[in-house]
C-alpha cells in the first residue's frame, strides 16, 4: 500500500487571495507560509485529528516557533 500524495500547489479564489495580501500587508510578521501552516493544521484537529503533531504545529505557528 502506498502512502497518499500530498500536493501543496493550488489556487485560491480571487477574494481569498486579496483578503490574504491585505492580511499580510497589515501584519509584517506573518507570510504566506506561515498563514497556511496555521490554518491547515487548525482544519485538521477541528476535523477530528488526534495527532498531537497537528496541534504542536498550530501552536508553533501562532507563537512562531520554528
């Protein structure tokens, strides 16, 4: 069995994507990265995932711990 292929590439619609440079633009010490690692690993412990991993990431990417 082979493990599942995850690919990060994808587009946002339109509105998303202007209201993420305005997010950004207002906090300097966010970026694009670091926005998309908090909201996935929040969408995975709120669907249900019981990785620790997935919530020590989240709150590494709150308080910006690499």
């Amino acid at each position: 069995m082979s493990s599942p292929s995850v690919s990060i590439l994808s587009e946002i619609p339109e509105e998303l994507h202007d209201t993420l440079k305005g997010y950004l633009s207002r906090h300097p010490d966010w970026d694009q990265d670091r926005v998309v690692t908090a909201a996935l690993s929040l969408f995975l412990l709120q669907s249900g995932d019981t990785d620790r991993r997935a919530a020590r990431i989240y709150l590494d990417s709150l308080f910006r711990r690499s």
